[in-house]
C-alpha cells in the first residue's frame, strides 16, 4: 500500500493534517514531518527522509507539503530515498484526504499521486455531466441513515467502496451531481442527514456500484 508524508513547516499542522486524513484512511501509513526539528516553524532535511523511510512499506511515497522551503527539502529528500518516492504540488489538506482515500483503496503510486493533485480542481459540488451514466444505468433513491450525512467519514467510506469497480457512478442531491468515487466531491454536496439522494450508476460493475452505497447507507455508515 502506498504510504504519505506530509511535510509542513509546522509540527502542528502536518501532525493535524495526518490525523484527519488517517481518520479516511485507517490502514494507510501517513506520516507527518513539520517544524525544524528544535521547536519551531521550517522544515527539517533529516527528519523528512525518515518519515518517508517510515512511511514506504515497499509500494512508494506520495510526499505533501505546504509552502517556500518545505518543497525544495521534500524533493532533496525523495531524491536520497531508495525506494519510490513522488513529491506532488497539490493542496495540502485537500490532497491528503484524496490521496489516503485512493491509497486505501489499493491503487498504485501513479494514481495516489493523481489524487493529490487532483483534488486542487474539485468544486464545491463537482458536477459530473450527465453523459457519465448515459445508457443502460442502474438508479436508486437513497436515504441517509446516518445523524450528519455525507461528511467526511461516510463520503470517505462511498469512495472506498467504489473505488475498485468498473463502474461511473454519481450521486445527485437536488440540482447537484457529484463524482461519487471522491470523497471531497461528496463532502461538497452538502447532503445532511435524513436527507435522500439519488445514486446512479454505469459500467459493467454498476449493479454492484448501487448495492454498496444502499448497503453503507443501511447501516448507519459505520457511526
């Protein structure tokens, strides 16, 4: 599985940072580096080549930082490290939660990376074109069992799910559609609890696709 770093120049932040995107991501090594290493703000070449030396469990490193100096040492220290390491310029809190999401999920060092970046284009509702599930689409009307709807952890958990399958899916809540396979895409849909929404899926997996997200939802999502 693909592991992160997360480098800022404040221990506090990349500390913070790695937490929340943990909470997403429980079997992803995430592993923060911030501060100079002597208690205070900068960053730190030694201590960041460890992280990434913890965080590689042989598959690759995606490496995040925040501003200035941290991305010149990110990049000294990927280039020492032996194994695999992509040091990406994407949102920091953004990338995190995108990046541990697809690395949950299995995907390669390449996508991991693709993730990070990725989320930097979202929209607040990330509205898919309607030409994603054209054809022989599956829909249903879901409820949101849980307390606070589609936040993080339960969006996390829809992405999670789909993730492997060969299928377009989009969930639609009032005049917005979102990607259903990004958690920040959902997230910005704004669906509370109790609220009902519409999952529609395409592909050879939709079938599959649309029983996941009723059975998630089923279940309270977990909480």
């Amino acid at each position: 599985m693909i592991g992160l770093v997360v480098v800022s120049h404040s221990r506090r932040l990349a500390a913070g940072v790695a937490e929340l995107a943990g909470q997403m991501a429980p079997s992803v090594a995430i592993v923060p580096s911030g501060g100079d290493g002597q208690g205070g703000l900068g960053t730190d070449y030694v201590a960041v080549g460890e992280a990434i030396t913890r965080a590689d469990s042989g598959s690759g490193v995606v490496v995040l930082f925040d501003l200035g100096s941290a991305k010149m040492v990110a990049d000294m220290a990927a280039e020492e490290a032996e194994g695999s390491v992509v040091v990406v310029d994407a949102p920091l809190v953004e990338g995190a939660v995108a990046a541990a999401v697809r690395a949950q999920g299995g995907a390669g060092l390449a996508e991991v990376a693709a993730a990070a970046v990725g989320a930097g284009s979202v929209s607040s509702a990330s509205v898919v074109d309607g030409e994603a599930v054209d054809g022989e689409a599956v829909r249903a009307d879901v409820e949101l069992t849980n307390s606070v709807g589609l936040h993080a952890r339960p969006a996390a958990l829809v992405a999670r799910a789909l993730a492997p399958l060969d299928a377009s899916v989009v969930v639609r809540f009032g005049a917005e559609s979102a990607d259903a396979k990004s958690v920040l895409a959902l997230m910005g849909l704004g669906a509370p609890g109790g609220a009902r929404v519409e999952v529609v899926a395409s592909g050879a997996d939709a079938a599959e696709a649309v029983r996941r997200v009723r059975e998630l939802a089923a279940r309270g999502f977990d909480e």
